[in-house]
C-alpha cells in the first residue's frame, strides 16, 4: 500500500515540475551573464567625446576618412563580442517650437538580433563659440559714465598685504573695464589733482564717474593738499589730514561720483611718496612715504558727503563681525556675472548701520549680517540721497578685488548679453545602438 502513495506522490511532482518548465520565462544568457549594454553605450559615447573624436567626426560629410577613424575608435571601445550602429541626427526647430530629427548619417559593424539597447549624446559643433557683451555701466540712461582707477606711481597702499596699488590697478582694469565705455588709469596724484578739479585736460567725463581707490585704507594725496601746498586750506588742517578726506567726499557728492574703497578702513592713511619723506613719515609699520588720518577720515569724508560743516571727530566706528557669507542677492549676482570670490569672507573693518540715518545713505548689501553683529554691515554700495555713492568693503587683508567688482554690479546692474548654441547646425544628437553577439 506504501509503494502505490509513494507512486502516487512521484507522479504529482513530475507533473508540476514539467508544468512549471513548459510556462516558466527564463532569462536569455546575455541578460543573466551578459553586459549592461544601455550603461556600455552611454560611457563609450562619453568617452569619444571627451577625447574629442565624437566633435570632429558627426559634423563632417560622409565621404570623410574621419568616420573611418570613428569607426576604429568604436571598434576598440567596445568587447569583441559587441556590435554597434551609430546614427547622428540633425536637431531644427520649427517656429511652433516642436524639435524633428533628421539623419545625417550612420555608421554600423553588423546587424542585431530580438535584443539590443542604446543611449544618445548631444554633441556640439566645434565651430561654434559661446562670447558675451556686457552693456555698458549707464547705457539705460543714456549716461557715459567712465571708470577712473587711482594707479598713482607716488603712492603707497596699505592692509592689501600682497600687492601693490599699481599691480591692483592693472587688474581692476582688466576684470570691469568690458563694462564701461571708457576706462582711464590715474597714474600720479598730479592726476588725482585734476580729477577733483575737474579739468579738461583729463580725459573721460569726471560727472557721475566711478572712481576706485585701489590703495587699501590708504588714499594717495596731491602735493597741492598737502601741509605748504597752494590747496592746503583743502587739505591739511589743525594737524591733520581729515580735511582732504573731507573733501574727497564733498567732491563726491559735488561730482555724483560712486568712490570705492576696495578693502579695510577707508580713508585710514593719506599718501605721497614724493612729499612725505621724512624718516617719521609712516604708518607704523613699516609702509614709508604715508601718514596716518585714523578713524577721523572716515567721518569727515561722510560728513563731507552729507554737505554737513567740517568738523574733525576721532572716534571709530567699524566692527569686526569675522566670516561673513554672501547674501542671496549678491550669490545670483556671482553666477550671473561670472565672478567667484569665496562665498566666506572675514569682517574686520564693517561699518555701522547708523550710518543710514546719520548721513542720509541707502544700501545695497552683499553679506548676511553676523547675528552676534546685528547693526554692522560687512560690507555695501552706500547712495546719498542728494547725490555721490561709497563702495566700502570692509573686509580683511589680504583683498580680493572680485568683491568691489561685485559690490559695483550688483549696484549699476548692467546686462550681459550671451550667445546661445540655438543656431541651425549647431548641435547634433549622436545615438549608439549595442547588441551583444553569441547565445540566445
């Protein structure tokens, strides 16, 4: 009786094992085993690209020996048991924005069977160069506004640790001269003298002009302003030199100049090298051919910007808030232009925001404000509502003269003008279809 069930069970497990072989779908040896031929595609067409041989080849007639040289390239990218067909399609666009492929041509080392995969890549012609144009700085309001860069050969800068006024000079020029219509370095405070004059024989329009102190807390000093000069009255006053900051910022308002100081105190020394050459002519550390004003340029120079009376006041104003970041506004502003100082920054010389209502100043911030240093603002554009801006960057030595050139932008907002690889022929689509030989 046992041997019959036992039978019986044997029966019934054949019967289910030949039912399941008849229904069960079995994966092919190549999708068990085989190369993932969509991942295969997509790296072997990245890599001829990144060798340049896609970008020199789909552009070209199908007659030329680059395909040849393609072809080999294909043929030593991939396993020996892989076959391929390349297929390159031109991209156009009609005028109700729908996009057709069209080929251009094709290339293949055999033909496939049921089971292949492929990936595309979009390759763009080496003939085409993206350029910009910047608008020029006052062009939506029909200003000429030039760029004035103090690149005085008789002065000294200091707190910009690392370089020179002059070589600062040279490289301001180079990052924001696409931006204005004229661009004119003043090389001697012989020159600075004419530009607070407003002479004639100076080149460029000295109304509404952007005038960059490249010299740190530093600012060169005609000789005419110094002590015995024929403008000392301007100048040097009750032994000391606040007076000329006060009119470096009375000229400003006068003149609707923007005055940038690029980095730490502004206005903190008075410098020429040709005038003070007295062993004690210094600012303490070394720096020769300077004097110091201290905290008092500062505030004669806003007072002088405000059109307040000339009044000589020592105190310091500026916090040291330390690592700042760039606010939201300034970060859109980066990318826009193209400019990528370090998005951290340390404070040591930020100004405080009572400033704005002492002296009437609106500003235009770059840095979120250090919530241990809630009323000191890092560093901003400060506009007077009657006329004349300060640029103070307030920010430690060593300077980067990419956070003035920001500070400038984000405050006259000049539009960049870009090409786009939208052309006809510009682009086309590459396809790389795999499929694996040997098995079923």
């Amino acid at each position: 009786m046992r041997t019959v069930e036992v039978l019986f069970v044997i029966i019934i497990i054949l019967g289910a094992f030949i039912i399941a072989t008849q229904f069960a779908v079995l994966p092919s040896p190549r999708q068990s085993f085989g190369t993932n031929l969509r991942e295969l595609s997509q790296s072997t067409l990245e890599t001829l690209d990144g060798k340049g041989v896609l970008t020199e080849t789909v552009f070209k007639g199908s007659s030329d020996p680059a395909w040849g040289d393609l072809k080999m390239a294909l043929s030593a990218s991939l396993p020996p048991n892989v076959v391929y067909n390349l297929s390159v399609y031109d991209i156009s666009a009609s005028a109700g924005g729908a996009i057709t492929y069209q080929l251009a041509n094709s290339i293949s080392d055999a033909g496939f069977g049921a089971e292949s995969d492929s990936a595309s890549f979009m390759v763009t012609s080496p003939n085409v160069t993206f350029t910009e144009d910047p608008q020029k700085v006052g062009e939506s309001t029909g200003q000429n506004i030039t760029l004035y860069i103090l690149n005085c050969n008789d002065a000294n800068g200091w707190w910009i640790t690392g370089y020179t006024g002059q070589s600062l000079a040279s490289d301001f020029k180079d990052l924001l001269s696409p931006y204005f219509t004229s661009t004119i370095l003043i090389n001697s405070t012989y020159q600075l003298r004419l530009l607070l004059e407003n002479s004639t024989s100076l080149e460029g329009t000295i109304q509404n002009a952007v005038v960059v102190n490249t010299f740190g807390e530093a600012v060169p000093i005609p000789a005419d302003y110094c002590q015995g000069g024929s403008q000392q009255n301007e100048g040097y006053e009750g032994g000391s030199y606040a007076k000329f900051c006060y009119t470096l910022g009375s000229k400003t308002q006068q003149y609707n100049w923007t005055w940038v100081s690029i980095v730490g105190y502004p206005v903190y020394y008075v410098s020429n090298t040709e005038v003070f050459t007295d062993p004690d002519d210094h600012n303490g550390y070394g720096i020769h051919g300077m004097i110091q004003v201290g905290p008092a340029g500062l505030n004669a120079f806003l007072r002088g910007l405000d059109g307040d009376p000339y009044v000589i006041s020592g105190t310091g104003i500026t916090g040291s808030p330390g690592d700042v970041t760039f606010n939201s506004e300034a970060l859109e502003n980066l990318n826009y232009y193209g400019i990528y100082p370090d998005i951290t920054q340390t404070a040591t010389r930020a100004l405080p925001d009572s400033i704005l209502t002492d002296y009437q100043l609106t500003a235009t911030e770059l840095f979120i404000r250090q919530p241990s240093y809630p009323n000191y603002i890092p560093a901003a554009t400060y506009k007077h509502t009657g006329g004349g801006v300060l640029t103070a960057i307030g920010l430690t030595r060593i300077p980067d003269i990419r956070v003035a050139a920001l500070a400038l932008l984000m405050y006259y907002r000049p539009t960049v003008y870009r090409s786009e690889f939208g052309a006809s022929g510009t682009s086309r689509l590459v396809t790389l279809q795999l499929g694996q030989q040997g098995g079923t």
